[in-house]
C-alpha cells in the first residue's frame, strides 16, 4: 500500500483507519461531495429512500444509452421512424437499449417528483438549504423537459400528436407562449424543424444543463453538511465504506429493475407520423396529461398556463416562506403536522374526483353557452371553485393556530395530491374523445396505458 504505484492513484493508505477514510471522501472525484461524517440518522431507509441517488442513477443511464442510440438515429422526418424499426430489428439489442432509455427516463421523472416531495416533508430546505431547493426545484422542471423533448423523437403517431397537444398548451401562455411556441417548433406546427430543434434540446442543451445543475446541488448538499436531520453529540460515523456500500447496493438494485423492465416490456412505436391522421384521442406525455385534463374543465389561459405557473412559483417561494429552523430534517415536523397532511390528502382526494365528474355533467361552458362570456363560463367559475376547494381548508386551519410550516404542509400535500389525481383520470379514465371511462369500460380496440 505504500509503493509508487498505489500512492499514484491513491494518495492514502488502506481505509481502515480514521485518517485514512477521511481522505477517501476528501480525495475521490465521486466520494468528495460527500461529508467526511454523515449523521446514523440520514442512513435509515425511510429518511430518504436513496431517491436522490436513484435520480442520480437513472440520469447516468439516460446519458450513456442515449450516446448509443445516436449511433443509429438521424433526426429528419424521412430517416426517424426508420431508424427506429432498424433499431428494434437489425441492431444486436438495439430494442434492449431503446427499452431502456425509456424506462429509465420515466422511472426519473417518478423519483425526481418523489426526491423533491420527500425533501419537502421532511424540511430539508429549511436555513441554510434555501437554495438548494431552489436548485432542485429547477432540476425538476428540466427533468420533464428533457422528458417532454425526447419523447417527439420517434416520429410515430403517438409522439407526433402528444406534442402537438403539449406545444399548444405552450402557446395559450401570455406574451411569451406564442414565441417559445415558434422557437420550439420552428414554426406553427409540428414538422422537420421542431425535430431537429428537440433533438438538439434533448441530446446537448438539456442534459448539459441537468448536469451542470446536478453538480452544483449535490455539492451544496455537501457544503451544508449532508442531509438535513436532527443533529446530537456522538451521531456521527465516516462515511466511507458505508456510504459505498448503499450507493452500490442502489446502483445493482435501479439496475436489475430497469434491466428486466426492459427485457419485458418493449417502448411503444405506432405507425409513422402521419399529420392528416389526428389519433382519437390525442393525449400529452403522461407526466402533462394532468393539464390536458385541468384544460376540459376551464380556460386554457388558467388552467395550462395559471394553475403550473402558480405552482411552480409556490415551490420557489417554499423556503423564503417558511424561515424557522426548527423541524427541519424530521417528517412531517410534528405529530401535529403528521395527522395535518393525512387529512389534507384524504379531503383533496375526496373533492378532486368530485370537482371532476360535477364539471364535466355540468359543464358551464355549455349551460351558459350565450348567456355569459367566456371569461366567466370558463374563467371564473372554474378558477373560482378551485380557489374554494384551496381555500376551505386553510379557513378550518385557521382557528387551530397553525405555524408557517403548517399552512405549508396544507398546499403542498393539496397541490401534490392533486397533480396525482388529475393526472391519473387523464391517463387512466379518458377513452376515445376524451371522454371519462372507468378503465376496464373502455371501447374495444383502445387501452388507456398504450403509449405510456
């Protein structure tokens, strides 16, 4: 351990002693961003699931199946879906690699969402973490970018009408819809420029900065001192080897899964995209047919471009909002807080489905079609009873004396559970014409899980 060779790659001797395993986190490219110490609270697996290693994970699956599959793909109209079935039948696992690219991009966009909710619920982003949350937050909205950029790439139906219907919720933005549209596009329809501009933007732009992103988050999770948990004298131990051992424990377990995922389960191709042949029905990706759904039920302007934008400013905002250091790194803060977001869910998971089949048998754009304008028939009353549904109980909370972290709790879980619901009716209970179906109802011939 003390020849020439070894003190050239490694600048310590074998860690078996304190010294020594402090200088593997110090000195390795990969361990260095993370503490020396790490609390025995942050290694349990219900503190934090491993989620932001999986992220981290299934991102480094992404990118190095992604290089290979640009080997065989050309990003034209002509060449694109051919590349695709050539691919699948030609190129020795070819389809093994296609599986999993896709898998692993959904399974991403899943765990970021679950990483930023569990970050939440247990206050990681409380003082000093204030802008790493923001980071993380900025991560997520690149995540289904990236996501949403891919998914045009095979050029089939499925692809080609799902980003029709997700660039036309772009556009219904005030001011900058009309020329982020455009710049994505290439022009005011889906076509040769938009697939070569989505390829750019998923294969260099994006990723670029995911990892630039990524970088810069896990090294301010070092500079805070690792997770955020209650800290006491003497809960300390090194990190090196235990932090190894569950990061590659992680990194067989996310791959044995993705692996069989992708020897059983192959990434749907419909036919090649045909622009005169408009599928029924024309859904978004599965990770925005939440706002597909939200825009059946009133205008455009407040349901695809109002209710994400105040949501994503919500997040931002989290940790400005909320100040107080107390609580952080423990779920739910409080017993109080605990049985606070179990309601919250059960009352937003009764009165969403409620809102949902009420509005679509009564719809007000129809009742009041001629005898009240728009912006009230698809505006107001939708936006109002929304509102309501947000309102009511922070009025009952009210009277409890809630803390900050408390009202908190209250959005989010309503906001969270909300997203779930609205995308999985979109998903899993609207058939042919969008209309609501149970699943198992749905006419012959369509499956609402086919192009997921």
């Amino acid at each position: 351990m003390q020849s020439r060779v070894w003190r050239s790659f490694f600048r310590h001797g074998w860690p078996d002693n304190p010294r020594d395993r402090s200088l593997v986190m110090t000195t390795n490219v990969f361990f260095h961003l993370h503490p020396i110490k790490v609390n025995r609270r942050s290694l349990r697996v219900t503190y934090s699931f491993g989620l932001g290693v999986i992220t981290t994970i299934t991102f480094v699956i992404l990118v190095l199946t992604g290089l290979l599959l640009m080997f065989w793909y050309v990003p034209t109209p002509e060449h694109a879906y051919n590349c695709l079935l050539q691919l699948q039948t030609e190129v020795p696992f070819g389809q093994l690699m296609r599986n999993l690219h896709r898998w692993a991009s959904h399974l991403m966009v899943i765990v970021t969402i679950l990483h930023l909710a569990r970050v939440f619920y247990t206050g990681a982003y409380k003082p000093p973490r204030e802008f790493n949350w923001v980071v993380g937050v900025l991560l997520l909205v690149l995540t289904l970018g990236a996501s949403f950029t891919g998914y045009l790439l095979p050029w089939d139906q499925l692809s080609y009408w799902a980003i029709t219907v997700g660039s036309n919720m772009i556009g219904h933005a005030p001011l900058i819809g009309e020329p982020v549209q455009q710049f994505l596009l290439g022009g005011s329809e889906v076509g040769a420029a938009s697939l070569l501009r989505f390829y750019v933007l998923h294969v260099a732009v994006i990723p670029i900065g995911i990892t630039l992103l990524l970088t810069l988050h896990l090294w301010r999770v070092r500079k805070d001192g690792g997770f955020a948990v209650e800290k006491q004298r003497g809960d300390t131990v090194f990190a090196f080897p235990i932090i190894a051992l569950i990061e590659l424990a992680l990194i067989a377990g996310v791959g044995l899964v993705l692996v069989l995922a992708a020897m059983t389960l192959n990434a749907p191709l419909d036919a090649a995209a045909d622009p005169n042949l408009t599928p029924d029905p024309s859904k978004a990706p599965w990770y925005f047919v939440g706002l597909q759904e939200l825009l059946e039920h009133g205008h455009p302007l407040l349901m695809a471009v109002g209710v994400p934008a105040t949501i994503i400013l919500f997040l931002l905002a989290i940790p400005y909002l909320d100040q107080a250091r107390d609580g952080a790194g423990r779920w739910f803060t409080s017993k109080r807080g605990t049985r606070l977001t179990l309601l919250t869910a059960l009352y937003t998971t009764i009165a969403i489905p409620i809102l949902i089949v009420l509005s679509t048998a009564y719809p007000p754009r129809e009742l009041l079609r001629g005898q009240a304008p728009d912006w009230v028939a698809q505006g107001l009353i939708p936006g109002g009873a929304l509102l309501l549904l947000i309102v009511l109980p922070l009025i009952v909370l009210h009277f409890f004396k809630p803390t900050m972290r408390e009202r908190l709790l209250a959005l989010f879980t309503m906001f969270f559970v909300a997203s779930i619901l609205f995308t999985l009716v979109g998903l899993l209970f609207r058939g042919p014409g969008f209309q609501l179906y149970w699943p198992w109802a749905m006419p012959a011939g369509y499956h609402p899980l086919a192009g997921f």
